[in-house]
C-alpha cells in the first residue's frame, strides 16, 4: 500500500505557513510607531496588541488608525462619570478614566451630523418604546420566561435587546452588569442618560462604512416571521442581482459619493439612508418612509415626535423615495409599483384588520376573551394577522417580494381571518367560550 507520509508532511506545512501568514497580520507593538499617537495611547494598543490582539488587528485596518484615532480618544472620560472603571488588573498605572462604553456622543465629536439623524430616527427609540408595554413585558417574563424566580428573563438577555437595546447599568466598579451587557442593540440607554449605539451597523472596532452598505449589517435584526426584511429583500430581483455579483461592487466610496455605477442594484442602505443624485445621505431610516408597515393598522406618517409609530412625513418620504428609484427605473415604472404596493396596504387595512379589531372588540365588551390571550385561540390570531402574516404582506408587497406578499401574506391572511371569525361567531352564538373543543360558561 502506497505510504501517506508525504501526503502528511505536505499538510502540516500547508498549516505551518497559514498560522504564520496569520501572526503576520496582526500588529506588532512596534508596529504602532507608524501612528501619531499620544504616549497613554500607546501604551494601550501596546498592551491590546497582546491581550485582545484581535481588537487591535481591527482598528490598526480602520480609517480611524490612519487618521491617529486611538482608544483613548473614544474610549477616556470624566473621572466622575457612572461609566468611568475602577479596579482594572493592569490598568492601575493609567493616568486617565476610561471606559468600556461608548455613547454616540462620543462618535458625535467628528460624526455630528449623523449623531443628530439618528436622534430623529425610529432606531432612537427601539427600547424606550418598550418601556411602557405592559403586554410585552408579561410575554416575556411570565409567559415566555413562565415566572421563573431566577431565568424569567433570559429570553429578553438573549432575544429582545439584542436587537433593541437595554438600560445598561453599571456595578461599582464601572463595569456593566452580566444581565445588560454584552448586548449591541441600536436602541441601548446608557448611565449618563444617552442612547444609541452606532456600533450596530459600523461593528467595533473597525467602523468600516462598506460593512453599513451591505444588507447583512439589517439582517441580524430585521428578519423571522413577523419582519423578514432580509428574506423579502433576497426574494427581490434587486437580491438576486446582489446575491449574483455584490461581492464585485464598490462598497468603500467616500460618505455621500456611493451612486449607482457603483452597484448594479441597491441594498437597504441605497434605499433608505444613501445619496443618490440630489439627495443627502441621512442615518434617519424613516425620512424616505410613507407608510408605517409594523403596527396593527398603516397610517401614513405624519408627526415629529420620536416616539411616535407615524414618525416623519409620509408625503415627502415618497418624493424622496421615488427619487431614489429614478436613478435607475423610468417614472412610469416606479409610479406603478408604488401604486400595486399602495393598494395592498389598503387591502390589509379594510379587509383584514378592520374585522378582526371589530370582532376582538365586541368578544371583549361581551366577556368572551380569556384572561390569558396566550391561551385564547381567537387572541392568537387576532395577533398573528397584524404582527406576522399582516406585516409580512405589507413588507413584502412594497419591497417587491412577491412570495412574502402571497404566500406568506395573503394567503395566510385568509387563512386566519375565516377560523378567528368561525371561533368569534360560535362564541356569540353560545355565549360562552370554548375550551379543548367544547364549550364551558364563561363565568365558571
């Protein structure tokens, strides 16, 4: 039998030279001389560069490295601020406060601009929101987390502010707590009172702008079955032509500069937040927003209040989203997409919503809910029509998805509707509400 010996050797010198190629990518502390930088920064990226190289490998990459940026600059603060970290091994000698997190004022210092759109945008508020959400809070504490004296919230650590963001707190010592930290939702309010977290889209610690553009950057938060915009976006013809060649496209063009010609078809980021022709880039996601597609019925957006669900103004949001599209559809094209996509939001409204609110409605005033709407069949869609299968249809009907609009929309939709309204007219008819097939008076 032929000896695999060669073969062997051959292998481990394959390996031998990957693992030496990749130390040679990580930066030396000699390496750091290249940059004009202050001694303390220094000494930081020297001691980085060996304990979490990983960090430093990603900034000595970063626009940030080239322009002499350094930890200390993002990362110092007031020696009296509720973030500022005490007791740190091997930071004894440090000679300013720092601290592990960052604000978005922090980023405002250079990025004001887009510190201030973010402010005005929907992301501002994607935890404060759910604050006051009573429902919420109960799905996941005592349904989800079934009352548990000691888990009850975990699917909220590992689920809901991963995406939305907590209250970061903050032991003694400056650092943040296990149940708030690490989490990276864009909504995050942090102990002095700020919110926000540009690291969600622009990941640390390289921050590159290129990473933003692409639609994996939406795709961790915006997806699964009551929102797949990422899913809508891949059954697109604008998914497909990305999905084909986008690794060929051009995702580094300076802030205001990235136009078509530099892509073939646009991400989320084209539609929603880029330049393009005479329009201003802007990191407000719902400036170009007509309709609100998440809530339980669409309005169109007509206020300024941050907290609002029909933040911006719808009008001028088609004008802008329109002139997106005209970089590279004719006017007819884009006036008949938005006029197909318009009609099915209206369907969704008159034809599915306005029942099955009406039905909830009059089940409630006649005591024909459960208590628990976990456990009511009629609740459950009643739910499931706005904040899944209604959603998607909306979404996917004004992103160009057609399977999300039918087949995971309207049909689905018609499904639900007619078993909510077979469950709503037994229930009136007998008065009371059934349980495991059978029905039981409502005051037993």
């Amino acid at each position: 039998m032929r000896s695999i010996k060669p073969l062997v050797i051959l292998l481990a010198i394959l390996l031998i030279s990957v693992v030496l190629v990749s130390c040679a990518d990580q930066p030396a502390a000699s390496e750091v001389s290249e940059y004009e930088l202050t001694d303390a920064a220094r000494d930081c990226i020297e001691c980085h560069a060996t304990e979490t190289h990983g960090i430093v490998a990603d900034w000595d990459s970063s626009r940030h490295a080239e322009e002499g940026i350094s930890c200390i600059d993002c990362h110092q603060v007031d020696p009296d601020s509720p973030m500022a970290l005490s007791g740190v091994e091997g930071h004894e000698d440090l000679e300013v406060a720092v601290s592990m997190l960052i604000p978005p004022s922090v980023c405002a210092e250079c990025h004001e601009d887009q510190v201030a759109e973010f402010n005005a945008s929907g992301h501002y508020r994607a935890h404060i929101q759910l604050i006051p959400k009573a429902g919420l809070t109960a799905l996941v504490e005592v349904h989800e987390g079934q009352n548990h004296p000691e888990f009850n919230t975990a699917s909220d650590e590992t689920g809901c502010m991963l995406c939305h963001g907590t209250d970061i707190i903050v032991d003694e010592t400056g650092h943040p707590t296990a149940e708030t930290y690490p989490v990276q939702g864009i909504g995050n309010v942090y102990p002095n009172g700020e919110i926000g977290n540009c690291a969600v889209c622009h990941t640390r610690h390289a921050f590159e702008k290129a990473e933003a553009r692409k639609p994996q950057a939406c795709a961790s938060c915006h997806l699964g079955p009551d929102h797949p915009d990422i899913e809508i976006y891949e059954n697109t013809k604008h998914g497909q032509i990305y999905d084909t060649e986008g690794g060929d496209w051009v995702w580094d063009s300076a802030y205001g500069e990235w136009e078509p010609g530099d892509y073939r078809a646009p991400t989320c980021a084209t539609c929603h937040m880029s330049g393009i022709g005479d329009l201003a880039p802007t990191h407000n996601v719902n400036q170009r927003l007509y309709w609100n597609l998440w809530t339980p019925e669409s309005k169109v957006r007509d206020s300024d209040d941050v907290m609002s669900p029909l933040l911006g103004d719808g009008e001028a949001g088609r004008v802008e989203m329109m002139e997106v599209c005209s970089a590279c559809h004719s006017s007819s094209h884009t006036a008949g997409y938005f006029d197909s996509g318009d009609k099915a939001v209206k369907l969704y409204n008159e034809a599915y919503w306005t029942p099955i609110e009406a039905m909830r409605v009059e089940l409630a005033e006649a005591g024909l809910l459960k208590e628990n709407p976990w456990n009511d069949e009629f609740q459950i869609l009643h739910y499931y029509i706005w904040h899944h299968e209604g959603r998607r249809a909306r979404q996917g009907a004004m992103m160009g998805a057609p399977d999300w609009a039918h087949w995971h929309g309207f049909f689905q939709l018609q499904q639900k509707l007619y078993r909510a309204t077979e469950i709503y007219e037994l229930r009136l008819e007998n008065g009371s509400i059934e349980q495991f097939g059978t029905y039981v008076d409502k005051d037993e």
